[in-house]
C-alpha cells in the first residue's frame, strides 16, 4: 500500500505531517519519517519520528472497532 504525504491524525487524536518514506538501513525494512505538529513537553516541538511502514498503516482493535492506526487527513 502506497502512503500519501501530508498531514495524518494518530487514533489518539494527535496529528503529523508524514516527511517521507525511507529504508532502514540494516534490514531495508521501508521506514515512514513523520513530524509531530504539536509541542510536547516530554520531547520538544515538531519533535520527528519514525515507524515501520507496515505499522504506520496497520488498522487497530478499539473498543470492538478496526480504527486506522494513523488516518489520512488532507494535504498541505
């Protein structure tokens, strides 16, 4: 599955802007590069993470529901 660029919402509510796709560099397992676009205080602000693409994408068991894990919000 393909994965669009922009601005996703995490099931908790939280949202990040996706910067791209890349390769870990031991496995060359496809990475997915995102920015958080709030501040945390436990991190800093627009802190950036990175996740398994498999696992970016994968859907969730919430309360008896398949949610998306992160949900495609719009583009920039």
């Amino acid at each position: 599955m393909s994965i669009q660029t922009w601005i996703y919402e995490h099931f908790k509510g939280k949202r990040y802007e996706v910067v791209g796709e890349a390769f870990d560099g031991e496995t060359t397992e496809i990475m997915i590069i995102y920015k958080a676009l709030y501040n945390s205080p436990e991190f800093w602000e627009n802190a950036l993470w990175v996740r398994p693409k498999d696992n970016f994408l994968e859907n969730l068991d919430i309360s008896w529901k398949k949610v998306p894990r992160f949900r495609f919000i719009s583009s920039l």
